[in-house]
C-alpha cells in the first residue's frame, strides 16, 4: 500500500509554459520581482512537502512574481484562522490565502473579504473538471470562492503494525464493538493508552466518526443541515460509543496536536490513530513504514472529505500575484505536484496520477464510488463559528467527561449557527 512519492520533474511542460504565459506581468528580471504572500498552516513535515511543491510550480509558471511564505503552524488551521482573521479585519490581507473549501468559506463571503472567482473557475478550465457534488457543496449564494487543490479522507484509522501483531491483531475490526475489543487488548498486553489522540479538533474528528458509524452517512449529513436533531437519543448513545473509545487514548491529549499523537503511534506506545489521510506523507516524512490503514470501523463507504483550497481576498495589495498563486494551484500540473506531496487526491478528475501512491490511487477510487460525507472539524459541513463551538465542547468533555453536557453544547451550537435545513 505504500509505494514511494516520487518527484514528478517531468511536469514542467508545455501546459506550465501556457500558464506562464497567462500568469506572466511582465517583468522577466528576479529582482524587481513582486512578493506574493502566501499565507497557510503548512510548516513542516508532509504538509510544508506539499506546499514546496507548489511553490517551485509557481515559480515557473508564474515569472515576476516571487513566493513569500510565513505559515502559522497548528493542525487544521486552529493558530493560522485566528491570525488570518484578525489581519483581515485590520485590512492587512495576504495576498491569498489557504482555507477549506466549503462552509468554512460563509463569514468570509458574508464580510466581502474574498473575491467571487466565479469566472476564473471557467477560464482556468475548472468547470467541468471537478466533480459535480464537489461544486454543488463549495457553491456559496450561487458563486465560488476558494480554488480547490486536493481531497483529504478524515475517517481513517492508522495503525503501528507491530504494536498490533504482538497482541495478535491481523485484521482490521469492521464494527465499533470490535474496535474497542482490540483496544482493550493491546490495553490488557500493556499498551496503556492504545489509541494515540490530540487536542479538541482531533477529538471532534473522532466524534465525527463515530456518528457516521452510528447514524448512518445521511442522518450524520443531517446534522449540519439541520436535518438531524442533535439532541436525539441516537446521538446521545454516539456520545456515550465516543466515551467508551476516549478512554483508551493518552490522558495528555488535550495538550497534543496531530504530530505529536502521530509520534505516540510511531513510537509504539499506541497501536492505533484516527487522523485523516495526510498522516500517511507525515508518517513517510518521518521515515517510517510500518503503518497501515482502514476506514473507521462502521463506516462502511462513508467518504469524510475535506478540501484544501486557496482564496483571493478582496484588499489584497498584489491581486495579480494572488491570481497567479490560484492559476497554479488550479492547473492539472500542479494538483498533481502537490497531491503527490501531500498525500491528498486532485480536486481536478483530469490531473495525472504519476507517482500516486497505492494508498492515494485506492483513495481516488473511493472517493468516486463512495458516499460522501463533510466535515465539521474541516470546515466542508460547518462555519468556522460552529467549528470554534465545537471545539470548544469537545475540549470541555474531555476533562469533565459530562455526555449531557457535551450533548447540549453540540444542540446549541447547530441551533445558533445552521444556515439551512
Ligand atoms: C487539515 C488540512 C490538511 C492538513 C490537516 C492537518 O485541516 O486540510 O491539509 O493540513 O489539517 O493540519
């Protein structure tokens, strides 16, 4: 399953040239260069991979323009949003900036702060070559905003193949039940804390899965919509499923964030971890191999995506350059260099999937034949108020262990911020 990323060289060919030319300001001299400030939460390991790929890209295709980058780490976005939003409400934009494609995208919209790129979707040849469901999702008031770059899996389960082995374990657990069975297990031979977690956003992935376990991919879709009352007996008995699993993971997660859990399982001191699909370019960057994979048990076909995308805000000081970021981020070349890198698929169906690996080439088969589901923890299914909310829930639960509670907070957030239903 884990064929080598290889660099893709070869891509720098007649389609980058006609990007160049599109994307070019006119000045061919490096130092009169314009500085595009690229703003992302890609600062190291497989996710700076992915974003150095698409920068020596945007080199290429786009002349007189010079990359300037300056990431705020912390997994999902949790620092960069932060930042990023209190810049934009000081009127000190980047120049584009990475966001999930999606809800996430509403109090941007709502603020005017991004530029509706909806006809630049069609010149840089992205109607049609996205997937349909894709555009139908990121459609906000009948435009879109953010120019997708990949697809990320966040219902995935990794696993320390030798940890698992020593307990005997050698396949994958199809149910919940059969999940915590394995997990009390490796607790029994040792392994104190079996599943390797990290703070609230972490945990809400985790809920998030085990709900799509327990409701199904439409009522767990429902949620979000407004559809599925949070306050069902149903999603009190996914709570009390998710505090069963809770308590086989390390006491200090609430002070980790993913690659700090992703060390517990590298290490051996945990067996399992859920995380999405970016772990696996994390788990190569760090040099180790014996890993594997499966969807969360109970999930069945369940696709969780998410999508990384860039936007253009409207007080940018270097439009053109921004534009220039987005035309690269948009082009079949750079999907693939970047995916390549970042373990993710292309949002484009035509970008070639040269140097794929075997869990990256799986992963673009289920994403077109399974059931998909969006994120709240990756902004696909709830606005970033509504993330912050749940975070916060989530982070709450974690110490208190209160279902009821965790229960209420959950129903108050999808009543203060639903949008339709
Ligand atoms: C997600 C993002 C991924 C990855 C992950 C961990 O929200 O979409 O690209 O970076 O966070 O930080």
């Amino acid at each position: 399953m884990r064929s080598t990323r290889r660099a893709l060289a070869a891509v720098v060919g007649a389609a980058a040239l006609l990007v160049a030319s599109a994307c070019g300001t006119g000045e061919d001299d490096d130092s009169t260069a314009s500085k595009v400030e690229v703003f992302t939460w890609w600062a190291e390991g497989g996710e700076k991979a992915g974003l150095d790929a698409l920068v020596s890209r945007f080199t290429t295709t786009c002349p007189g323009q010079e990359f300037v980058g300056g990431a705020v780490a912390g997994g999902a976005g949790v620092n960069a949003k932060q930042v990023l939003n209190a810049r934009l409400q000081q009127n000190d934009p980047p120049d584009t900036f990475q966001v999930h494609a999606g809800a996430e995208l509403l109090d941007h919209i709502d603020s005017g702060q991004i530029k509706d790129l909806t006809s630049e979707f069609s010149s840089w040849g992205l109607t049609g070559t996205l997937p349909e469901g894709l555009i139908e999702t990121i459609t906000v008031n009948g435009a879109l905003w953010s120019v997708p770059v990949g697809v990320h899996r966040a219902n995935v389960v990794w696993t320390n193949d030798q940890v698992l082995a020593r307990s005997g374990i050698l396949t994958a657990p199809k149910t919940l039940d059969a999940f915590i069975a394995d997990l009390g297990r490796l607790r029994r031979d040792g392994i104190e804390s079996p599943l390797a977690l990290g703070r609230d956003w972490t945990q809400l992935m985790l809920l998030e899965s085990v709900l799509i376990s327990d409701l199904g991919p439409k009522r767990f879709t429902g949620l979000f919509t407004g559809a599925t009352k949070w306050e069902s007996r149903a999603v009190r008995a996914a709570i009390d499923d998710y505090a069963r699993i809770l308590d086989f993971s390390n006491p200090d997660r609430d002070s980790l964030d993913w690659p700090d859990a992703e060390r517990l399982l590298i290490d051996g001191k945990a067996g399992y971890q859920l995380m999405g699909d970016w772990l696996a370019a994390d788990l190569e960057a760090n040099n180790f191999s014996g890993y594997d994979s499966f969807t969360f048990p109970g999930n069945g076909r369940a696709f969780q995506w998410l999508a990384d995308s860039f936007a253009l805000p409207t007080r940018a000081v270097n439009p053109a350059g921004g534009s220039c970021w987005l035309q690269t981020v948009a082009s079949p070349e750079g999907q693939q260099a970047f995916n390549v890198q970042k373990g993710s698929i292309p949002a484009r169906t035509d970008a070639p999937t040269t140097g794929f690996s075997d869990y990256q080439l799986a992963a673009a088969g289920d994403w077109k034949s399974g059931v998909a589901v969006p994120s709240c923890a990756h902004g696909s299914a709830c606005s970033q108020p509504w993330q912050n909310a749940a975070n916060a829930a989530l982070g709450a639960f974690s110490t208190s262990g209160d279902a009821t509670a965790l229960q209420s907070a959950l129903a108050a957030a999808a009543k203060q911020f639903v949008r339709q239903g």
